[in-house]
C-alpha cells in the first residue's frame, strides 16, 4: 500500500546501515504485505461515509502513535541509549514477565500465532483477488470459480521450493512496477471523468455493520507494527525513527485518501469490492493482467515468511518435515480462499482481529505496563482511548465481519 511503499523511502534508505538483504526484504516485505489491498479502500470509503474520510486520517496519526510507543518500548531510558529489546516478541515478553511464571516463553507464541494467522489471510487475500480477476478474464468462457482457483494455486506450487528471499526480493521489485500502474491508470481514468463526479454517494448516516467492517479494512491497510524493531534497529541515526514515522504516515494518509476518494467520486454506489472492477472493458484487460501478475507475485512474499515462523516454532528451522509444513501452509490458503470468496469482508475480518490487535491494543498495553512512570497524564489517557477504541472496534468488527462471511457462504 502507499503506506508501506512510503515508509522505507529513499529519504530513510539512506540512513540504513551497508545490510542490502536485511534492507531490501524489510522494504520489500512492508511494500507487498497489503500493497494490493489499497484497491479495496474506495469501497470501505463507500460504506462508511464522510466519517470513513475521518478514519482515513485518524487511522494514520494512531497508527504513526502506536508505532512510535511500540518503537519507545525497546529502550529502558528516555533519551533511547539502551536498547534492551529487539522484536515485537521481545517486547511482548517483557511485558508479560511473571504473568506466567511456567511458560516463559507464552507472550513471544501468541505474537508468533497472530502474525502467522496475519500472513496467512495476507496469502488467502492473494488468491480470492487472482481467483477472481481469471474468472473476470474468462468470462466469455464459462469457466467454474473452483477452476480459476485451482488454476491460482498452480501458479504458487513454486513456493514450496523456496528457502531464500533473493528470488522473492526479485520477483517483489516486479510487484512494485505493476502496483505503480495499477494505482496511475486508475487515478488518471478517475481524473478524466471529474466533469461527472457527484458528491451524493458519501452520507454522515451509515449502517452500523457496514461501517464497522470498513473500520477493520481501514486499520489493515496501516498495520506494519510487527516490523517497525528490525527496521528502527538497521537505522544508522535511530534518532530519526520518529520523523521518517510521521512523514511517511502523512505522505500515506494523503494518497491513500486521495486515491479512495478519486473513486468514489467517480463510481459513486457502483463501486467494486476491488476497485479495478469498475473500470471500463478498454482499460480492465490491462490493468487486470497487471494486477493479476501483482497479486501472484505478491503470494511468495508472505508465504515464505509464515513458513519460517512456522518452521523455527514446530521445527526449530529448516528440515526435512518443513516440506510438509510448507504445503499444508498452501493448502489452508487455498482453502480458505474457496469457502470465503469475499475480498472485502476477509480484509475486514483480518484488520478486526489481528490488525487492530497488533496495531492498536498491544502497544499500547505494553507503553502503559513497560513505561507507565514516565508517562506524563496526557500520554496515559491516549495511550488508554486508544486501546479502549482498539478494543471496541476488534471486537464489534470480528461479529460483523464473521456474521456477513456465515451470510455470504
């Protein structure tokens, strides 16, 4: 998303100790993670109203907050000279110490199960977006859903010979170029029909499930928490963190707004879960080969990284069995991209559950337990409105979410 593919810019490249793997898969892995899910915020804007235009820059300053504290529980002083922690599990750890006096290790497994869960409706997003751009292709054919889904899964069968993120890196650089188009073509289709854009679409009163489903999309177009440690610690002048953070969550915050505004503006009502649906039957066949190739290129990204987490939990690192491990990994993708066909409402589902999670409720909870006799009144009190608003949104967003999916099955 723009946000991610902002928030290692060239700007904050250049601050980057010499790590050319570390850095190119950390950039790579915050660019793809949700690139292609941008396309689905015109129609979460389209259920939410002007208030989803809020949320589009609240989400942003929250986020930009939560990663900046989540980034402050790394160090033990204010002026950041000591850097005791190093990971999300680190500081999960550390703040569940003593909590669970026989099993030490409980806090570092639940960030492991939350990012592997992440990852994997990252990886089933993939695939129900290729299954559904083949089946638009094919139309004229008549060909089944089932076979276009099928037909996405033997296309990602290479993934289980993956054991390095070189090809992965590369084939992500080609993601790159392909969001890039994707995201001009339809910004200047949208401009070139600005004579015709009505207003009427966007409304203060909204459904109250509707909304709270595009709360959830909101939120998963800006996680990236989990990998704000690794990408603070590579930095040459940490002390820098905190401008590239807010300078990169604006840049996102303007894009994104414009990109989902342009569309609704445009389309109005009629616009599609992806947004690339809406655009005329000269323009589609490329943009939809485009995104197409993005979101099977996309796949190895994620893939690889649930894999590992998996393997070095269940396997303590690569082995024989991490084959085994890799190909039930594709088969629950594949799966869940057959029982749950909308893009929507699983991107949903996935920002209500673990999105708002790992974004909003742990940092939060770990600034206030880790840091709490630092913190001055008004931190607290943020730090409390944001988790309880976490709290609220993951929890109303799951059974509205999940109650949609049961409806739509």
């Amino acid at each position: 998303s723009f946000s991610n593919d902002v928030l290692i810019s060239s700007h904050s490249l250049s601050s980057f100790t010499n790590q050319p793997i570390f850095v190119l898969s950390s950039h790579l892995f915050l660019s793809y993670l949700q690139g292609i899910f941008v396309l689905g915020l015109p129609f979460a804007l389209v259920q939410s109203g002007y208030v989803g235009l809020v949320l589009l820059v609240l989400s942003a300053w929250v986020c930009n907050h939560t990663g900046s504290i989540l980034v402050a529980c790394l160090y033990e002083d204010e002026q950041r000279y000591v850097r005791v922690r190093h990971s999300y599990q680190d500081v999960m750890e550390a703040c569940c110490k003593g909590l669970w006096p026989n099993w030490p290790g409980l806090g570092g497994w639940m960030v492991n199960v939350s990012q592997v869960i992440e990852l994997l409706m990252t990886c089933t997003l993939y695939l129900v977006v290729s299954t559904g751009l083949l089946s638009d292709s094919l139309s004229g054919m008549a060909v089944p859903r089932s076979v276009c889904s099928l037909v996405s899964l033997m296309f990602m069968l290479p993934c289980l010979l993956l054991t390095d993120l070189r090809p992965v890196s590369t084939l992500s650089l080609l993601c790159s170029l392909a969001h890039i188009l994707i995201s001009l073509l339809v910004m200047l289709y949208c401009l070139s029909r600005a004579s015709s854009w009505s207003w009427s679409t966007l409304s203060l009163s909204v459904d109250p499930e509707n909304f709270l489903v595009s709360v959830g999309v909101i939120i998963f177009s800006y996680t990236s928490q989990i990998f704000l440690p690794p990408l603070e610690g590579s930095m040459e002048d940490r002390g820098q963190f905190n401008a590239m953070l807010g300078w990169t969550h604006g840049a996102a915050c303007i894009m994104k707004t414009l990109f989902s505004l342009l569309a609704v503006l445009t389309w109005g009502a009629e616009t599609s879960e992806v947004i690339t649906d809406n655009l005329p039957s000269d323009l589609r066949p490329l943009v939809n080969l485009c995104l197409l190739a993005k979101a099977l290129l996309s796949y190895p990204l994620p893939f690889y990284s649930a894999a590992e987490i998996l393997q070095t939990c269940l396997l303590g690192g690569v082995s024989r069995p991490a084959l085994l491990v890799r190909t039930a990994l594709l088969m629950t993708s594949y799966l869940l991209a057959l029982l749950v066909p909308s893009f929507s409402l699983l991107m949903g589902l996935t920002g209500s559950v673990t999105g708002s999670a790992m974004t909003l409720i742990l940092p939060c909870l770990f600034h206030l337990r880790l840091q709490w006799g630092r913190l001055t009144v008004r931190d607290q009190l943020i730090d409390v409105c944001i988790l309880s608003l976490g709290v609220i949104c993951s929890v109303s967003g799951v059974i509205c979410s999940v109650k949609r999916l049961v409806g739509a099955l």
